[in-house]
C-alpha cells in the first residue's frame, strides 16, 4: 500500500512539474505568478492525501469541498495531460519530418501557446461531457439460461450493483438515481459485488436508509472489495450491516434453489485482514446440481474453479471510468465489462459511482438485471436475443 501511495504520488507530481513547464512557457509568468501556480499545484497533488485527513479527523464539510475540487482536478488534468502528451507527439513528428525533408509545414505547425490552450479548453468540455455522462444510469439487461435453475422458479431476477462509492461525493442524490433501476426490476435477490462504501460510517448514516427500503423477498447479499478496506473494514462492515445487507465473506448460502457465494478482496492483504480461501475451496462446499452465483469484486478467474460455479459476477474496472485510461484497464484485465464464457460464465458490471473524479468518459455508469430461467442450453441472451460469447483464455487467472 505504501508503495502504492508513493508511486502514485510521485506520477502524480510529475506530472504536474510537465504542465507547469508548458504553462509558463505558453504565458511567460513572473515570480509571483508561477509561485501561485506551483501552490496551488502543491495542494492538489496532496487533496487525496487531505480528504481522508479531514474526513477521519472529523470535518466532513471541508473533506467534501475539497473532494470536488481535488477530485474534478484531477479529473481535468487526467485530461488535459493525455491530450497534452498526444499534441506534443504530433508536434515531434512534424519537428522530424521537416528535418528529413528539410521543408517546414506551417500549415501543421502548433505555437507553444496553442498547444497549451487547445487541451485546456478540450479538457474541460470533456470533463463536464463526462460529469453528465457519470449521473446518467444505464440498466443493463441479461436473461441467462440454464438447466440448474429450477423450472418451477420460473424467472428468478437477480439485481448487481457494484463500485457505487458511497462517500465524500457520491451521496443520497446519486444513490437514488442508481437505485430507481433496481426498484423498478423488483429484484429477488440484490447483490453488491464490492466499493459500495469509501467514506466514514458516520458520514453515511443519512443515507443507508435509501438501500434499506429495498427488501428482496430473497435478500441482499454483498462482498468486500478494495475500498472498504481503504474507508476502514469495520466500519464498512457496519455500513453494510445497516443496509440489510448479508456478508460473504468466503462463505455460501443457499436460497431460492441455487447457491450464492462470496469471496473478499485481495486488498485485505495489505492491512492483515485478508481471508486467504481459494476460490476452489470455498465452491467445492456447493451441492452438485444447483446452480452456483459467485460474487468476487475484482474480474479474475481461478482455473481450479472454473468447473465449480456456473455465474461469476464481478465489478472494480469502472471501465476505465476515463477515457483513454479505459485502454490500460483493457490491457490489465482480459475483461473489463460485459461477459465471457466456457464452462463457466464471467459478467463484469462498468460499476454504478466514480472513484475520484466525478466524472466517466466513454464508460457509462451502469446497473445490472439478470434473470435466471430455466432451460436445456446454457447461454446468455441480451435484450432478449442470444449474444456471441468470447471464450475465457487458458490460465483464466492473473
């Protein structure tokens, strides 16, 4: 985790001495002026760090204006900095090809201020596209078929909610908008595939109600993932406990003919805290015949289980959130969103909230609705009709 920390701010800080090298050399500040720059730069390097300070030092109201200003800076200079970078590599291959041909191209050519402006302004229109983008909820709708669910079930629908974030930014406003797809389903069973908390409990008491007044006739079910770990476990515990929620925490339960299953995050390692089951010890408990739904935050998959459950939901990629860092979560993770299949199925939510900035771009938030029926083939149908499904590679687990 330390590690973690220093990598990241170090990046984070260099890349901020990049950005101020080109705002200066765009707009030829003064003393006074860079040193104004360099302060504020300072103080938004540090917010993530300051937030949780004044979060677990008990000032709320200052943790969450400086989230949103932390947070959209961030967001902004994520941005701004991969257009930066792209502009600048323009320029260099223009700088080479009039050295090779010995011939400028002025028609192509960018002025030092242009190429500091044009991904400022670009930046932010993006960033307020993304803001939009971020509180718009989309329901995304499978149907998957198997001969293990009991025909006499009929449809059992089954709601996924997963990185929803509850805390400095994300609050009662958005939870609501997430929620009214989920009520709207009548789901069976909820299920939270991990991040539905990353703020203080005592922060977040206003509005656990809000998942409390969703009472499937079959229960709510939730794994730990990575940020309930970082908010602080036992508090997250609390929170989830509060919600209605039951805890699997490697461990099953059998309800409605099939069997649930659950699996803590890896992150717990970092802290002492980790419950180091394998994945094939925990499934091998499930009765032979019945359907096994399998909840694990992050989207791996442990070839020794792969023969043991038959529906693993998964969540933690956000799906880059922002575009272009949607193209390193898709070099990282074999899956990223959606699902793929042999033997068993992998389904992998985009998440509902925002980590960080308020903001996705080219990742929309989503809220999955599975129903389960029964039929002879396995497969998954989408809205209805039968999608391809790409196959798991071989060693499935990173």
């Amino acid at each position: 985790m330390r590690l973690f920390l220093f990598v990241f701010f170090s990046l984070y800080g260099a890349a901020h001495v990049y950005a101020f090298l080109k705002a200066r050399a765009a707009l030829g500040f003064r003393f006074k002026g860079g040193l104004s720059l360099v302060l504020l730069m300072l103080l938004m390097v540090l917010s993530p760090a300051l937030i949780r300070i004044l979060e677990r030092g008990g000032h709320p109201l200052a943790a969450r204006l400086l989230a949103y200003t932390g947070y959209t800076w961030l967001g902004v200079f994520f941005l701004f900095l991969s257009l930066s970078l792209l502009i600048d590599l323009f320029r260099l291959l223009i700088f080479l090809g009039e050295i090779a041909r010995k011939k400028g191209f002025p028609a192509l050519s960018l002025s030092t201020r242009a190429a500091f402006f044009v991904p400022l302004f670009l930046s932010v229109a993006l960033a307020i596209l993304g803001y939009f983008e971020a509180r718009d909820i989309h329901p995304e709708k499978i149907v998957f078929q198997s001969s293990k669910i009991p025909r006499e079930m009929g449809r059992l629908r089954i709601a996924q909610i997963s990185d929803v974030h509850l805390g400095m930014i994300v609050r009662g406003t958005r939870l609501s908008r997430i929620l009214r797809p989920v009520k709207e389903f009548e789901p069976d069973i909820l299920v939270s595939t991990g991040d539905l908390v990353d703020g203080q409990a005592s922060d977040l008491a206003s509005i656990t109600p809000l998942l409390r007044e969703i009472r499937p006739r079959y229960g709510k079910f939730a794994v730990v993932g990575n940020h309930e770990y970082y908010a602080g476990l036992g508090q997250s515990l609390q929170v989830l406990k509060n919600a209605g929620f039951t805890l699997l925490r490697g461990k099953r339960v059998d309800v409605a003919g099939i069997s649930i299953a659950g699996a803590d995050d890896p992150a717990g390692e970092y802290f002492g805290l980790h419950r180091d089951i394998p994945d094939s010890q925990l499934l091998s408990s499930t009765f032979p015949g019945r359907f096994v739904l399998f909840l694990k935050h992050r989207p791996l998959v442990e070839r020794d289980a792969l023969s043991l459950f038959d529906l693993q939901l998964s969540g933690h990629t956000h799906t880059g959130q922002i575009f272009p860092f949607t193209l390193l979560t898709r070099l990282y993770y074999r899956l990223d969103s959606g699902y793929l299949a042999k033997g068993a199925y992998l389904y992998v939510s985009g998440g509902a909230g925002t980590w960080g900035p308020p903001i996705r771009l080219l990742a929309p938030a989503e809220v999955t609705l599975i129903e389960l029926v029964h039929g002879e083939e396995t497969k998954v149908l989408r809205e209805g009709k039968v999608e391809a499904l790409r196959s798991l590679p071989r060693g499935a687990s990173r």
